[in-house]
C-alpha cells in the first residue's frame, strides 16, 4: 500500500506569479499536439493534397489556436451544466471564475468540435478532415491532464483492497483507506493506450470519419472502464444504474462514434478526398 506523496502544486514561485504544475501540463499538451500535428501532415490524405487543399505547419498552428479556444471555454460550460446546473443557474457570474477550478472533458470535447467546424467552414474543407486530422494528436493532451490531476491529489480512486500492490492512500480525501489511483488508470488508457492504438489506425489511408469515430467510440469506452475504479463526484454519487456522471455521458460519445464509423463505410468515399 503506497501513500500519496503530497507533491507541491506550485512548481515555481515568482513573488505574487505562482507557476502551477497543472498549467504547465496543458502547455505540455498543446506541445505535443504541435509536435504530433506536424507529424501527422505526412499521412495520407494530407501528404497528398494539393493546390488549395494543401495542408501545412500554418494550418496546424491555427487548428491548435482555436482548439485551445474550444478546450476553454467548452471545458467551463461544459462542467457548469453537466455537473452543477443548479449551483450555476444561481450564481451566473461564477461561471467566469475559472480559477476556482472545474472542466469537463465532453464539454471541451464539444467546444473542440464547434472550433473545428469554424475552422473547416473559414478553410473550405469538409469539417470530417479536420477532425480526423485533429483526432490521433488528442490523447497525449488528455494524458498531461491525468498527471496533473495526480500532481493536484484530486480525483482520487474509489476504495481498494489493501493487498493491491498499487493501492494508494489519499489523505486529502478525507480518509486513511487505500484507494485506486485513478487518475493513473486514465493517464494509461484514455492517454497512452488511445493514442497508440489511434496513431497506429490513422496512419493508414481511412474513409473520411473513420479516424474521428474510432476517437469517439475507444475514448467513450476506456473512459466507461476507468469511471469504475474513480470515486464519483461527491455532490453527485451514483445516478441512475449504479453508473456516474462521467460514464453516462460516455454512451451518446460511444453511439455516435459507432454511427459515424457505420456512415463512413456506407459513404465509401476515400478518407479525405
């Protein structure tokens, strides 16, 4: 049984400028997306496109740009009216306090989708390019988040058996019991298993949207895995089913990646032409 080694959210303290580890893990993020997105200009259909539809370095600095946009402001919304509805439908202005902490994934999933269209639509390219462009380059930016999370001592594992090598104690939580480490759990599956195995599909020619329905059905399912072993959110608990909130709204996630693969293979038109 380990003990949660209460790692200092502050990594570097500048007079009033605190520099906090949970930032510098999205920097770490968006940094692997520019690496990965530069990358990913050498697959096919990008590689090959030309004359106006050219792809280039440009492209994916802006696509990052506006993703982070979308990450922000989806994420805040996001969690505002999935996870506290209430609480924010009372208090509007707090919804501007994004310091005070509070994200959700599918919120910052759909800000993420509404930038891509903008994009798509100011580019003139079809809007299923660009998010299977944008899909293999996001789990390494949500495996930074789950360390982060880790570094913060938040979104602690449900309870486990002592005898469970791993099993970590989380005093923050309020309790001395051993626990699973969750967020290492999400850091494994929905970080580093995800991207090899989208990185691996994706960089093969695809029909258009195969790439971004493979994102949305392997997340919504490794994140429905990973919900089991995380403690709910305690002003929630358990909904209907005996399932949390996280995981209910991974299954509209994994119906409409199962339905867009189903469109992409009846289409039958090349993945990004």
């Amino acid at each position: 049984m380990l003990m949660y080694p209460h790692i200092d959210p502050v990594a570097l303290q500048v007079g009033p400028l605190a520099i906090h580890w949970y930032g510098l893990t999205y920097l770490a993020g968006f940094a692997l997306f520019m690496w990965l997105g530069t990358l990913r200009l050498a697959h096919e259909p990008y590689a090959s496109l030309r004359g106006g539809q050219a792809w280039s370095r440009k492209d994916v600095e802006d696509i990052l740009f506006l993703g982070v946009l979308g990450v922000i402001v989806g994420g805040r919304l996001g969690y505002c009216l999935f996870y506290k509805p209430e609480y924010y439908a009372a208090h509007p202005l707090e919804v501007f306090a994004v310091w005070q902490g509070g994200m959700s994934f599918h919120g910052g999933m759909l800000g993420v989708a509404a930038a891509m269209l903008w994009y798509a639509h100011s580019r003139h390219r079809p809007w299923l390019q660009v998010v299977d462009f944008v899909a293999p380059c996001v789990p390494t930016g949500l495996a930074a988040g789950r360390i982060g999370n880790f570094i913060n001592g938040e979104l602690w594992g449900r309870f486990a058996s002592p005898d469970l090598p791993w099993a970590m104690v989380f005093p923050q939580s309020g309790s001395m019991q051993p626990r699973h480490p969750s967020q290492i759990y999400q850091f494994l599956l929905e970080g580093l298993l995800l991207f090899v195995l989208l990185w691996l599909y994706a960089r093969r020619p695809r029909k258009r949207g195969e790439v971004a329905a493979a994102f949305l059905v392997g997340y919504g399912v490794l994140r429905f895995t990973a919900e089991y072993f995380r403690e709910p959110d305690s002003y929630l608990g358990l909904l209907s089913l005996g399932l949390s909130m996280g995981q209910w709204l991974c299954l509209p996630m994994i119906a409409a990646g199962a339905a867009l693969w189903l469109w992409a293979q009846r289409a039958g038109a090349a993945h990004g032409r």
